[in-house]
C-alpha cells in the first residue's frame, strides 16, 4: 500500500514538476525582447537625437512591435550628446534594463565613450552616427557601424565631381572651404585625394572656426574668378549662416556650392537656408523627394509623426533600425545566444530607403549607395532631388589605412 502510495506521490509530483517547467518556458517565450534606444533627446545634437529617435520608433511600429510572436520593447535613454552620461545610461541599459541588443548613439565622442565598455560586456550593439575608429583601429566584433566615414563619403564621391559632374558641367578646380575643426579636417584629405588622383584640383583651403558668426572675410578671400565650385564641409546652424551670406553677397551667381554630407540636409537644414539653396549640389546618403515606393512610405510616416522631412541622419537611424530587425528575423526572435546574434547582424542585408543594398563589411561598417542631389525651388520652398548615385560605396582601406 505504501508503495502505491509513494508511485501516486511520484506521478502527481512529476506532472506539476512538468507544468511548472512548461510555464517557466512560456514566461520565458512570451518575454518581449528589449532594444535599447540611446540619443540625445536634450542638449545641443537634440534635433538630430530627437529625428533619429523618431526614424527607429517608425520603422518597429511599421512591424508591429513583434518579430514572428515575440514583442519588441524599445527603451529609451537620453545621451545628452555627452559621454560620461552615454556611459551611464548605456550601463543602466545593459545591467538593469537587460537590453538584448543597442540601438543608437549620433555623437562621436558618446560613440568612443561606450566602445570598451560596450566590447567587454559583449552587446550586439548598432552605431546609428558615431565613430569612423570603430570599423579601423577601435574596431570591436560587437560593435557595427551604420554611418559613413569621412573617408567612406569623400574619397569616392570627390571623383564623381570631375568625372560626371551635372548638366554638361564638369568641376576640375574647387576651393575647400571647411570648419576648422577635427571631422572637416579628415574631410579634406579625403576628397582632395579622390578628387586629384582623376585629375582635379583644390587650389584653395578656407577655414573660418566652428560657430563663425560672420563668414564674410572667410568668403572674400574665395578664388572665385580661378574655380568651378566650392567644395564645402560647414555643417549644423554654420551651414545654414554660410549659405544666407553666400548669396548675400552674391556669390550665387558667381560660384556654385558642393556641399560635402550633411552640409545640406532636409528636415530643419534645407527649409532654414529658404531660398538661398536653390541650386546647391551636393551628396549623402538619402533624397526625401525619391518617387521610391520604400521612400514614400518612410518619408510619409516619418512626417506624420514629426510635421517635416527626415534629414539624414533620420535615414541612418532608420537604416540601423532595418538591420536590427532583419537581424531578429534571421534568428526566429531567439536572443538568448548574443554570439549567434552578432553573428547574424554580420551577415545582413536589405534594401534602404534609397532602393539600395546595404550590409556590413569584414570591419562591421555599413556598405550603401552615395546620393548625387540638387536643391531645387518648388512651389515656394527648396527641397532636394537625385541627380545620380554611386553604388555600394565601401569604406576605403586600401587608400586609408
């Protein structure tokens, strides 16, 4: 009789033994997987931090939150574009937040700030616009680099000029007018080197300091009369004031501009220089005014949500945030092993906004197509419009060590 009793004691304990594993197994699966989201919400790149933000938030809601039956939670932070707060909230992220893999980061310096960190603790981790030392020397296998280098947006393209150029217009000399300061600087060496090895010219350097409020000495001084173009690398509020005082002196209907990434951007760049942009050249990574289908989608959600066009950077974080999930769709949702998930992010690819390919080098930096614009005046307002592309630009090794 106690033996029976001790087999029924053994068969109910082993069914409730294996219905609470099952339902350990269920929380487990119905766990949602966390994303965390780092920018600067507040501080001096917030508009940039807050369009990225969007651009990310656009492209989850567009999959509903979910990849296959597991739902997305994406946890937002702000960076302040300061790194001691990036290391901060990136540590509260990973350590308390348990985020499965990083989303983020539009500051170089907050990009660098995490990178050692960010490689011990072993985090998938994507860099919407921070850090060209990522994908060279700072290079981490968990770290992948969305953005363009300097090198990787002015070698290539810089040939395009002399070679292509636009309406039957080629540009063999250019003067390089660049703020002084640490990015403008790689700019330089970087186009220089493209544009001369086919046979073009920089006959003159410019280069009036970060947050020049007058750049009229800076713009007298300008060759005009020997040069075809301005090759310029002002970006932020100094490339909207450079623009207004360019055609205030009346150097528009002396000298065009070739504004070099994102000198000349949408969403509060393009519409603040007003009319004053109507016909400046000019490339990055992204064109709003693309009749694409991928582009009218995000450019109409994007506006919805914020009321103007996404600016460049709004293309990269929307980009990462493509990655990230096709990522997650490569691993059926399973975030468990953080080595297969950086394994898999390694191996993406999908089409941009821009209709082009895009995927990840041997150093984790993104391959994508260069975008050929001109500002153009329509009904009122200058927005830009493709003129020609490059694809599959890749970061130049080879050329920069």
């Amino acid at each position: 009789m106690r033996s029976g009793n001790t087999i029924v004691l053994l068969i109910v304990a082993t069914i409730i033994f294996t219905l609470e594993g099952t339902s350990i197994v269920c929380a487990q699966a119905e766990k949602p997987i966390r994303i965390g989201v780092p920018y600067p919400i507040t501080g001096p790149l917030a508009a940039d931090g807050i369009g990225t933000k969007n651009a990310v938030t656009v492209l989850f809601e567009e999959k509903g939150m979910k990849v296959g039956n597991r739902k997305i939670e994406l946890i937002f932070e702000d960076d302040e574009a300061k790194p001691d707060v990036a290391l901060t909230k990136t540590k509260k992220l990973v350590e308390f937040d348990r985020v499965d893999l990083l989303n983020g980061y539009v500051s170089t310096g907050t990009g660098y700030a995490v990178r050692d960190y960010l490689h011990d603790a072993k985090i998938p981790t994507l860099m919407t616009a921070a850090g060209a030392k990522h994908s060279r020397e700072w290079f981490s296998p968990w770290i992948f680099r969305v953005t363009p280098s300097t090198y990787q947006y002015s070698y290539e393209p810089a040939k395009w000029w002399y070679q292509k150029g636009y309406k039957g217009k080629t540009y063999k000399k250019v003067v390089f007018v660049g703020s002084d300061y640490a990015s403008p600087r790689e700019v330089v060496v970087a186009f220089k080197k493209g544009f001369e090895e086919v046979g073009g010219k920089v006959i003159q350097e410019v280069w009036p300091p970060m947050g020049c409020p007058d750049f009229g000495p800076y713009l007298s001084s300008v060759k005009v009369d020997e040069a075809d173009a301005i090759a310029v690398a002002i970006f932020g509020n100094d490339a909207i004031r450079f623009v207004k005082q360019w055609a205030e002196y009346g150097l528009n209907k002396r000298i065009p501009i070739i504004g070099i990434g994102g000198f000349c951007a949408e969403g509060n760049g393009v519409p603040a220089m007003g009319l004053a942009a109507d016909g400046i050249l000019s490339w990055y990574v992204s064109c709003s005014q693309s009749d694409l289908p991928e582009n009218k989608k995000f450019v109409e959600a994007f506006k919805k949500r914020t009321g103007i066009l996404p600016n460049d950077y709004a293309y990269l974080a929307y980009n990462s945030a493509q990655a990230a999930y096709k990522t997650l769709e490569m691993v059926k949702g399973n975030v468990t092993d953080k080595t297969k998930l950086r394994d898999a992010l390694q191996k993406v690819e999908f089409t941009t906004p821009m209709g082009g390919r895009a995927f990840f080098d041997s150093k984790n930096a993104m391959v994508y197509d260069m975008i050929f614009r001109e500002a153009r005046r329509t009904n009122g307002e200058c927005h830009l419009f493709e003129i020609g592309r490059i694809k599959n630009v890749k970061e130049p090794y080879e050329v920069f060590p």
